[in-house]
C-alpha cells in the first residue's frame, strides 16, 4: 500500500531504467596508493534513502574510503539495474520489497520475515555480482498506530492484543484499506479482528493523525518510519504475525567493494539506526527542510563521535 516506493511504480519505469542513468559510467576502482575501493553510493529519488546513502558514505570517508554519492537517480526500476551492471556499487533498499521487485513486481512469502528475505535477496541478485548485508533496525512498513493512552488503558503491545477490543474500535485509514490484503482483509484474515467500523482517510497523511488524536479512529494505519509515529507519541503496535513484509533497510552491495573492512563499517552503524532514528532523521528532511547530507552527517557524530 505504500506506493512511495511500491512495486507497482518500480516496474512501470522499467523501460527507462536504461536511459536515466547516463552519467553514471563505471562503479568502484582501487586506488593505486590504496587497497581501498572507491565506492559510488545510489539511492532512489525517496528522501529516506538519500539520508541512508549519507550516513554510510560518511563513516566510508571517515575509515579512509573515496566515496561518492548520487542520490535522486530515480524510481528502484533505475537504481536496481545500475547497480546490477556495475554503474553504482552501494544502495539502501527495503528486503521485502527489493525481493519482489526482483521477482516481476510480484511479492514473495520469504519476504515476510527478515531471516528468509535477506538470503532470498542474495540469490536473486548473485548472478550480477551483487549481495545484500545484514539488516539494519530500521523497519520501513505499514504499521497500526493507537494512542499512548489507549495503549495504556488497554495494554495493547502488539497486534493480536486488539483481538478483545477490535469489536468496539473503529479503524481509520486509505480508502483502499478494505480491499488490500494488507490493510482490513489482512487484519481479519490473520489476526481474526473485526472491527465496530471503518473511516475512510487518507495514506498516513494529517487526516490519519488527526482522526486518531481526536479520537474518530481509535486504530488507524501509518508508516513506520515517517515520523508521526514518533512526533505524536503513538504506539505502533508490532505486527507479531507478520502481515506486512520485512521492509528492513538493507545495504545492496558489489562483491567486488564488499571486502570485510567495507562491511565492517556498514554493519557496524546499521547496528544503531533502528525506526525511531530514521523516522527523526525523516521529520528534520521532510518537515525542517534540510538537506539529507547534513542531517546524515549530524546523527553521524551524535552516535559515532
């Protein structure tokens, strides 16, 4: 449902993924003074990942690696291919959704959890000399948000918690939510909730928080890592049956830069960026009209020094 940065729009631009990208000729190189790579780091025109692509070329530059970052290239139709051929050689991705988008659009089940997606990933992409690191903490989803006062007053933690309640609540959300699998039908189907009603809103924009601070919708459908979560003081409730897929934020990388010194450095600021670091790095993008460079390099130095 999230189309941002869904499958659909990233097959639908596939045609153009061999055009957008002419400038970007060759990816890494070694030095002939170093055994250090360069490494040309690509991201989607998704604000989130343009922050990602940041974060990692500036603990890159600061372990001695020559970085470059191209940000904005496009839709995942354009940066996928790019990086399969070598004209980028490191972007940020969401497993679950990389993982259908290498299957023709088409989500998979190994998706559903980060353990199975990961490996999943790195088989469909080993073909072009490409692989996928361990996850971040970054959960980049759907999520079903309520208040932190009905979270209390019902002790609600996850999404099989509302199954006593569900009967009184009403639902806010898109007007697709009734018929996406991953919205009502979904909750339904694998929690078993039926809710006393719907109310027809918008994609986790102000109406969504909205209906849900002034109490139209006690539960109502947002994305992880936005920022309202965070910013409103809402509970997202976990999704303890996986109904959404494992839309961790993933480094994509060439074997040919992944050498243990690389991965190191990757794996090893990935460990701190969990949803509530990204959704405040999004909220200062997005909100406070920053640049994602500074923003990355500011919350660089606040966890690495």
């Amino acid at each position: 449902m999230r189309f941002r940065r869904s499958l659909i729009s990233g097959v639908l631009a596939l045609a153009a993924a061999t055009v957008a990208v002419p400038a970007l000729t060759a990816g890494a190189s070694v030095s002939s003074s170093s055994s250090k790579p360069s490494i040309v780091i690509g991201s989607t025109n998704f604000e989130e990942q343009a922050i990602v692509s940041n974060i990692w070329a500036d603990v890159l530059k600061k372990a001695g690696y020559n970085v470059t970052v191209e940000p904005s290239l496009g839709t995942r139709a354009i940066v996928v291919p790019a990086i399969e051929k070598g004209q980028i050689d490191l972007e940020p991705d969401y497993a679950a959704s990389l993982l259908g988008f290498l299957h023709g659009g088409n989500p998979q089940p190994a998706g559903d959890i980060i353990t199975t997606a990961i490996p999943a990933d790195q088989k469909a992409l080993a073909s072009y000399g490409v692989t996928v690191l361990p996850a971040s903490k970054a959960l980049d989803t759907n999520v079903f948000a309520v208040t932190k006062a009905t979270a209390s007053k019902d002790h609600l933690t996850t999404i099989s918690s509302l199954k006593p309640y569900a009967s009184k609540l009403t639902l806010g959300g898109p007007p697709e939510c009734p018929t996406f699998a991953g919205c009502e039908p979904g909750l339904k189907k694998v929690y078993g909730l039926t809710f006393a009603g719907f109310k027809s809103l918008d994609e986790a924009g102000p109406l969504s928080v909205a209906a849900l601070k002034n109490g139209e919708v006690q539960v109502v459908e947002l994305f992880s890592s936005d920022g309202n979560v965070v910013s409103n003081n809402f509970v997202a409730l976990t999704d303890n049956k996986h109904l959404e897929g494992a839309d961790y934020i993933v480094p994509v990388i060439r074997k040919s830069v992944d050498t243990s010194g690389v991965a190191s450095v990757l794996t090893g600021i990935d460990a701190k960026l969990t949803t509530t670091a990204i959704s405040k790095l999004n909220l200062d993008v997005t909100s406070q009209q920053e640049q994602p460079a500074p923003v990355a390099q500011a919350w660089v130095k606040s966890v690495d020094g």
